[in-house]
C-alpha cells in the first residue's frame, strides 16, 4: 500500500467521524440552556419581578439553615403559604417541588433523601397581602 492511499483511507476515516458525530449531535436534541417552558416563564416575568422586589422592600429574605438531614427556613412574617423547589442542575430529573403552610415563622423539611452537591433552592411564597420570591444556590454533604 502506498502513501497516497494511506493519505485517502486517514481522511476518509475522519470525514466518517465527523459525519458521525454531527448526527449523533443532532439526534440527541437535548439543548438543557433553554427551559421548555421559556415563553411562558417570559409572559410571567412581571410577577417575578414584583414579588423579588417585595422581599427586597419588606425586607422579608429567609434565612436558610442546613442542620444534618432537616432543610430550616425561618421567615421574617408569620402565616406564610407557598412552594420549595429544589432543582439540581446536573440532572433535571431529581427537581422536588414541595407545597408548604405554616402559621407561625418557621418551617422545616426533611432532606436526607436528596443527594450530595449543588441545589438550587427557590421560594415562592404569599404572607399576608404580599408574594415573594427568594432564590439561593445550597450545597448538600
């Protein structure tokens, strides 16, 4: 074999390769930058925005506490109602959403079932006349 058809079966096997991959690519149609539901989450933006801004003006932030396998939240007002996500961003699949109400100031969960590393903790949530949203990155042992 010559080096000519040795230059030819190289190229042949890399354009083999590249044709492979761009499909595979292409086949896999997972693009996990874009959320499924971005239009409606852009139409909502307003209310995002309004209840970000009460917790800013009410100065009614949380405050967070990871004690072992119990997730503490101690709000500033009493009588909250709302929703906990957790949302992992390595995989999408291990997203909790967790309805809440609680009278008093304090409320806790469990979270020994939830794996180690990053979550992204949002909360969403009505006191009195005022909604509020608060969002943090926690990190899990």
């Amino acid at each position: 074999m010559n080096w000519g058809t040795k230059i030819f079966i190289t190229l042949a096997v890399f354009m083999i390769g590249m044709v492979a991959a761009g499909v595979y690519m292409v086949s896999k149609d997972s693009d996990s930058l874009v959320d499924k539901d971005y239009y409606e989450q852009g139409i909502n933006f307003d209310e995002v925005y309004i209840r970000r801004q009460n917790l800013q003006t009410q100065h009614a932030q949380p405050a967070i506490k990871i004690n072992g396998d119990t997730l503490q939240i101690r709000f500033k007002h009493s009588g909250n109602a709302g929703e906990l996500l957790l949302m992992r961003a390595s995989d999408e699949s291990q997203d909790i959403k967790i309805p809440f109400s609680v009278s008093g100031d304090f409320y806790w969960t469990d979270i020994q079932a939830l794996n180690a590393g990053s979550w992204d903790l949002q909360l969403i949530w009505q006191s009195g006349e005022h909604a509020f949203q608060y969002e943090r990155k926690i990190f899990l042992d």
